[in-house]
C-alpha cells in the first residue's frame, strides 16, 4: 500500500477533496505523486515547489497583520540578505492585576428541616395508643461572604525586529484587555509580570524570497544533494519549520493554559479566558499536499516544437 494513502477521516483526504473541488482537472488529472509516472527530476521540482508554497503560505498569514506589508518585507530581504542580520519575531507580554474595591455579597442557601411528632392517647378501655405525623419545614440561611475585585490587564504585542535590538523592530501587532476578576481572599489572583519573550529566528524565511520580485525563490543544489529530500537545502527548511511549530505552540499554550489556569484559576464561574481552548486549525485548509498533474509528454513537446517553428517563421 502507499505510504500517501490515508484513510477518509484524516486531513490529507479532506485536502484532495478540496483539491478536487476547486481545480479543473477534466482534461489533466491531479492525482497523489505515486500515483502518476514521473522522472527522478519531477521530484526535485515537486520538493521545491511544496517548500515554496509553505512559503508563500507562511507569508501570506503575515501580511494579514496590520504592521505588514510590501515595502516592510522589502526591508527585511535586504536587511538578511544583503546586511546580513538576523530577522526575530517575538510575542512579548505583559501582566497587571491591581486591586479595586472590597466588598460584600449576601448568599441565601434553602434548608430543609423534617419534623416527626408522636402523640400518646388513652383508648376508653384504659389502653394506650400512639399516633404519628410528619410535618417538612423549610427556611432559607442568610450569609454575608466578602469578595475582593481585582482588575486583570493583559498586553501583548508582535515584534519583528533585526539585530538584538526590539525597540527598532516593526510592530505587527498589539493587543491590550481587562477584565474583572473576584477573590475570596484578600490576595491578588497574580503578581504583575513581564512574561518571558516567545522568539523565534525568521532569516531563513526571508533569505528564500527574490529581492526584485519578490516571488518565492526555493532551490535545491542538484549538485550536491544526495536526493530530493536529503540534501542541505531541505534540512534548513525542515528546521525552520520545525522552529516554527514549536514557536506557534509556545504562543498558543501561552494563552490557552497559563492565561486560563495561572491567571484565571480563581474564578468560580465562567471565566473570560474559557472561549481560548476552543482556539484551533482543524479547518484550516493546508494547500501542501504532493500532487501530480498528468500531462501527455509527446503532446506538449510537439506543441513546444509547433510554437518555436511559429516565432521562427
């Protein structure tokens, strides 16, 4: 069986139908690359063009930031490639929590109570007699409990930045939300804090991106590599996209687990933080898939020929 063959379930056959849906494939069929005959060299050229659409991808999610667009990216190819500078992303935050009121709430809680009363009567024969009847009563406890109101501030930001320096860098993004939180306990829920920077290394990235037309550049060096998917070129790709995923995961359990659990922890009820968990990319549709289109070889290199024989006439 293929090593590409999944089951209906899984996200690369949930891809392939989409694939199908939005491409024309009547007359050239797309299919799974093992499913077409092709050259060692179609492999190479698939490798590359997956990498530079995962490129073209990962751009794309930035320029949806509001601190992004062409003229920045233009700076930051020349500050990697021809300045030769390191280019960071970072997701720094910042935590405040500050003391507001005390005050005091009142708590009724039902309380019911079961009463039996047993009376004794006397029967004209002088015998005694027992009669039995229940009676349920219920009252309501009044208490008065003190609660203590904080307010909860949160600032983050998106900094992508050259060199060591992030007061240089370009703001991407930023964010900053309060909210309210209650405490049983005179005591803040948290301690205000400069959270940890989440960095992670984008010079790769920018390093792939033509300078004066900016399109995707992604080589393999055919020359030394030892196959399509061992050579030095791919082990940097790879890297950096494994860089990438612990990045972005970093950056999601920040706000999915530690603003829920270590920030929020003492809310009772609802918390401000609980739509976070529901944050994820099952519906993200991911356009890397190892796809061939079948063409008939013969047809297009006659056409090739008939079309050079055209200009020369």
């Amino acid at each position: 069986m293929s090593s590409l063959s999944k089951s209906a379930d899984d996200p690369f056959s949930s891809s392939m139908e989409v694939v199908r849906r939005i491409l024309d494939t009547n007359k050239n069929p797309v299919e799974q690359a093992d499913k077409i005959d092709h050259t060692y060299q179609d492999k190479y050229s698939l490798v590359e063009f997956l990498t530079n659409t995962g490129i073209a991808a990962i751009l794309n999610v930035l320029e949806e930031l509001d601190g992004f667009n062409g003229d920045v990216l233009k700076q930051l190819i020349v500050a990697v490639q021809s300045q030769n500078r390191s280019m960071t992303l970072r997701l720094a935050v910042e935590e405040d929590c500050e003391f507001v009121k005390e005050g005091t709430r009142t708590i009724e809680r039902p309380r019911s109570e079961l009463t039996v009363e047993k009376v004794v009567t006397e029967t004209g024969n002088g015998t005694p007699a027992s009669t039995t009847s229940q009676q349920a009563f219920t009252h309501m406890i009044v208490e008065e409990v003190k609660e203590f109101y904080w307010k909860a501030g949160l600032r983050h930001s998106l900094v992508l930045f050259a060199g060591t320096d992030p007061s240089s860098g370009v703001v991407l993004g930023q964010r900053t939300g309060t909210t309210q939180l209650v405490t049983a306990m005179n005591k803040a829920p948290y301690l205000p804090t400069t959270r940890a920077p989440i960095d992670i290394n984008l010079s790769w990235l920018f390093r792939q991106i033509n300078p004066d037309s900016l399109e995707c550049s992604f080589a393999i060096d055919r020359e030394t590599a030892k196959t399509p998917s061992r050579n030095k070129q791919i082990e940097e790709a790879l890297d950096f996209i494994r860089n990438l995923q612990r990045w972005s995961s970093g950056c999601l359990g920040y706000f999915q687990h530690k603003v829920k659990r270590e920030l929020f922890h003492s809310q009772m009820e609802e918390s401000p933080a609980d739509w976070l968990v529901k944050i994820n990319a099952k519906n993200v549709f991911v356009p890397i898939i190892p796809l061939f289109q079948e063409y008939d070889r013969g047809n297009t290199v006659e056409t090739t020929e008939n079309s050079h024989q055209g200009n020369e006439s």
